[in-house]
C-alpha cells in the first residue's frame, strides 16, 4: 500500500488554518508553516488547531505534525505544497520555496487568481530552482472559512465542484489523483489560463467597491455590499468589464464563463441582465461592503486578477477600456501603480508569446 | 442719449425665466424666445414672469416685451442675445439661430462650460452666417435661481464677481461695457480658454456622481453630495483630475486655478488637501445628491466640459488618464459614446491649430 500522503499548508490565515485543521482531522500528516513564528506561536504550543464546521461538517482537533516558521523544515517531507495566502504573497512564496524544492513535489495555489501558477514557475527558474515540481493552481478557495482564534477555524462551507489546473496541464490528471483521497472536489481546470481568465473576483470586486467608493468610506461598509451596491447602472459597468474578460479570453482561444453563466452555474440564479440576476441571488442578502477601501478586493483583486488580464488583453489586441478605467482609479485611490506592481506579462515571463506558444505552454510545458 | 438696450432671453428655465423677469425689472426691453411654445404659454398669456428673491434682491412682475417660439422675431430688435439653456444645446440654439443673426449683436452663453463659445461660432460659420456678431461666455451662471411655476422665478443670490470672456478676447471689454448696466459683476475673463478651463463642474460633478453611482441609486440621492460624497480617496480622485485639468491649461500657455485655489477664492474655504476644504465648506452641508444617474452631472458634465478639457490634453500632449477613466465609466452607464458626443476637437473646428495657433484664435480670432 502506498504511503499516505504528506501535506504542507503554508499561510496561517482564515484558509489555511481550516486548510491544515482538515487535513489533519482527515488523517494526513500535515505540517503548518507561517513565515511568521507568533502567528504560530499557539498553535505550535497546543500542538494544532480546533475546527468547527457546517452541521455534519468536519470537526475536532487537528493535531498538526509540524508547525514551523522553518521553510527547509516545512517542505523536507511535504508530498503536497498548498499555498493558502493573498495572492500578492506568490511570487515572496516562491522565492522562500525554491532552494529546498525537490523533484516530484506538487505545489497548489489556492486559489491562483490570474496567472498565479505562470508567476509562481517563472519566480522558480528566476531563482534557479531545478527541481521537477509541479505546480496547480485552483479557481477558488475550496473553504467558506473564517477564524475566530489564534489556533481556531471554522468551515462554513465546502465547494462541491473546484476547477484546478496544474502547469502544464498535461499534469492536472496526476495532481487530481494524489490529491483525490482528501479532496475530491477537485475538477479538471482544463488549463491555468482557463482558471485565471474564469476569476470572478476579478470582475465583481474592483467595480462594486470603486462604484461605491463614496458610500463604503462615508458608513465604513453599512450596506449590503451585493444588494445595495449592484444598482442598475453599476451592474452595467460590471457587464463591461465581464464582457471584456470574456473577449481576451476567446482571444486566447478559452471559451470563459460569462458572469451570468456563472451565477447560473454556482447558484442556479436567473435575470433578465447581471442587475437582475445579482438581485436574485439569496445568499448575496446580508454580506455587507467592506469597511474600508483599504481592502483586498482593491490591493490584491487589481494587481493579481485584473491588471494580468488586462494586460493579457492589451497583448493580444483587445479593447480592455473598462478594466483600464477601474484599475486607474484604484492607482490614484491608493496613490499606487498597479500596471507596474501587478502581473504584468514580463514578470509572468510571457511577453514574447503567441497565442500558440502560450497555450502550449500552458498545455505542454514548453516555452522555447 | 444712447437707447436702452434690447435683451433677449433663449431659454425658459430655471436660470432663463430669472434673467428675463430680472432684465425685465431693470427697465430693459426683454423678449424671451424657447423652442417649445407650450413651455412659455403661461408666461405669454400673462405677460410676464413673478419674480421673487432673497431679502433685498429684485422682485415684482417682470413684464416682457415678446414671448415668442419664433427665433426671427425674437432675434430681430435684439442688442444681446442671452444663452440660458443647457450647454448640450448650444450647437442647436446657433443653427438656429444663424439665418436671423445681423452685424452688432452679442451673445452671451450662461455659462460656456468648456468651449461653448468655440463651438457656437464654429456652428455659426458652418451655416454660412455672415454676420459679424460677437460670442461670449461666463464661466458660471450668474443666479442661483429656481422656478417653482410656469411664470414664476425665484433668485437666492447674484453672484457678485462673474468672469466673462468674448470670442476673440479683443471684444470682451466692448461686451462688458454693454452688459454693465445691466450686470455690473460681470469682469473680464481673460479668454474663453481661461473661462472653459476654470470649469469647476467639470471637476466636480462627474466624479462625485460615478464614484457614488451605487448609492445615488440605490438611496435616490438621500445623502449629502459633497459632504457624505467627499470621502478622503474620492477627493483623491477629485484631485487627480483636477491636476491633469490644471496641467492641460498649463500646455495652453494658461494659469487656471486649482479646485482648492476656487474653493479659497469662492468661499474662504481652507484645508489641508481638498477633503478637507470641502468638508471646510459650510455651504455644502444640505445639499443632497441627485436622485437619479441620469443627471446633467453626467450627461452635460461629461461631453461639454470633460471630454473637450481631455481632448485638449490628448492634443497638446498632456497625459489625461484620470479624465479618461471617469468619462469611459459615464459612456458604459449610459450606454453611449460621450468621446463622439462630446465638444471634440474638429467639432470645435480647432484641430490643426497649435498652441501659438489656437491663443491667437482665442485673443484676436484670426483662424487662418
């Protein structure tokens, strides 16, 4: 019988504590890594986390194997790598990761955002990494989860049905297989293209929060993010944008889901428009706007979602007029630039490819 | 002694039915012209407009002279020609106008926004009116004014300092000299490229309302526009476009003044950046937004003030991306093409000119 599989979950944040919590509880040795020694510090002394979780859902104590802010450590007998932190963190993961990676490992963003897995191989070979590892990237974090403690977590909901997709693709069967006995959830992603171009967050995110920037700053968040934000008109700025995402990707060759077919598919949720559909949808009832503009929905979804697949457009000749418009205004909200700070092709190590060598690339491995 | 001079009023608005009923009580023969008969059939009826204002301030029966929706008989005795209507119609008001205009006569737009006064003469020329009228613009409408009836106006105040400026500049002391009786605060405007660049609604407006799109609709306007509206990253925003406006004045050889330096200059309003001097400014407590996104804040705001100050800046090589960013999310709200719509550069007639060129223009009118 083959030896159970060995899990590395690193980030200690709402995710990856519920992440390696699960795991534990599933019986697989798992290790929690945090570059930070005091955001371990309790879990470390108790030895691992408690979860809570859904009615008939997963809980108990997951006793950890190993709790480090060691990355040699960390990754020494890891079979499986899962990255449980913000997006803008990949590329610093990567770097940390590279000298102690060995032939064989796998490594799973979750989720990727845009081009996750593009940036995470490229930071790898920057760094001289030349061990044969794969690395996955899923569509969405697979947990609903929050945590409410140093060493807590709490599921609120495990996804049914999550795309992954390894890179090359030509490796996602095998990913899915070893990661099967724990999560079979998991999907075929079809390609790291698809997951990244297939980012709703990307989409929602940015455009609610500027469309409400007045409204979330004045009441710090008290109205309901979806409901209230989701007016007629800025549900048309969402269409734009949507549209544009769409465009790039069939200039990719990707037939993406549009926003509607995506309300449709994860909620089953109908309208005559995305306003309509939006205001159908029952679960978007009570979620309020963030507190602040100060946000990931900004810092992380414009620089990690929005600019790669902007600049995906830019590339391959679509008008990305709409994403341009919102990812300007978030540079001069945070008075940073994002078209620099986020993944821009030359840092994806993709800016001289063809539409055929980067699906290639991304379906067979080869970039030459 | 010279005779009374004839006014006639274009327009049966808020602001034109206040300037005919306040022409009309200074003792100036005033005939009042609108398109449409039925909006002036009361006032034709009666005779006259009942005017009331702030404590002090004119008031009584402002009996007119004509209330016609005959463009040749109202233009026919006319010494000024008094534009009151929305600047999205100006093209309009001089197309029609054209056949019936005679050598002598002003015409004074209240206010130009940006460029109105380019683009009037530009209309006139196109339909092959030769006669030597002079163009002028305000850069603000001088009332505050309501009317709350067919016949009826109300002022809440005079504005007491008006910059005015006449196509070319040369002619702006004449036109000043005419209108003093009448309009003592009218003071020299320099040129129409200084009264359309110190457009402050222009700034204003557009990125208040895009950036509270989602709370204007979802509450119908029920909160305060500039004080709830204002927050700290939506005057960043504010800023932005008001340097990239300030700087598109610079390329033009012009100094205009800074949304702070009006704010100061209009109002004694001090503060650290501009969130706070709007916060500073007592005279924006109580003022709600609108009610709707279908508002001149966008649809005159957008086309006849920020896209002909962004077209400049495209022109004359300033970067004008914030500027950019707000009139592409006004197009995707409402569903048109404000860069077409808008007061372009060829519409303006100005688009081989240099910046030698086009001061010329603006100062001596020789477009040649």
């Amino acid at each position: 019988m083959e030896e159970t599989t060995k899990y590395t979950v690193i980030g200690a944040g709402h995710g990856g504590k519920a992440m390696a919590a699960h795991l534990a509880l599933m019986g697989f040795p798992t290790t929690l890594y945090n570059r930070t020694p005091e955001n371990v510090a309790i879990i470390k002394q108790r030895g691992g986390i408690d979860l809570e979780s859904y009615h008939g859902g997963p809980r108990g104590f997951g006793r950890l194997a190993l709790v480090t802010s060691d990355v040699a450590q960390a990754l020494a007998k890891a079979d499986v790598i899962m990255v449980v932190v913000p997006s803008s963190a990949h590329a610093d993961v990567a770097k940390v990761c590279a000298p102690y990676l060995r032939n064989g490992q796998i490594i799973v963003l979750h989720p990727g955002r845009t081009c996750g897995a593009i940036e995470f191989v490229k930071v790898l070979r920057d760094n001289s990494c030349l061990a044969d590892v794969t690395v996955a990237e899923t569509e969405t974090l697979i947990y609903a989860s929050r945590s409410d403690g140093p060493a807590q977590a709490r599921i609120f909901r495990i996804k049914e049905a999550v795309p992954l997709a390894a890179l090359p693709a030509k490796r996602t069967a095998q990913v899915l297989e070893v990661l099967a006995p724990a999560y079979p959830e998991f999907i075929d992603g079809v390609n790291v293209l698809h997951t990244g171009l297939n980012n709703m967050g990307a989409i929602f995110h940015p455009v609610l929060t500027l469309l409400n920037a007045g409204r979330i700053e004045s009441t710090h968040g008290e109205f309901q993010f979806y409901i209230d934000g989701a007016t007629p008109s800025v549900a048309r700025v969402l269409e734009a944008v949507d549209r544009e995402r769409v465009t790039v990707a069939a200039a990719l060759g990707i037939r993406a889901r549009t926003a509607m077919e995506w309300l449709k598919l994860a909620y089953d949720t109908n309208g005559a428009n995305l306003y309509e559909a939006i205001q159908n949808q029952p679960g978007y009832y009570g979620i309020n706007a963030p507190a602040t503009l100060h946000h990931r929905y900004l810092f992380e979804d414009i620089p990690m979602s929005l600019v790669p697949i902007a600049v995906l457009g830019q590339r391959y000749g679509v008008s990305v007029r709409a994403m341009d418009a919102i990812i300007r205004l978030a540079c001069i909200i945070h008075q940073t630039d994002y078209w620099r700070r986020g993944r821009t092709l030359d840092k994806l190590g993709i800016e001289q490819l063809s539409v055929g060598e980067i699906t290639r690339y991304v379906n067979d491995g080869r970039l030459d």
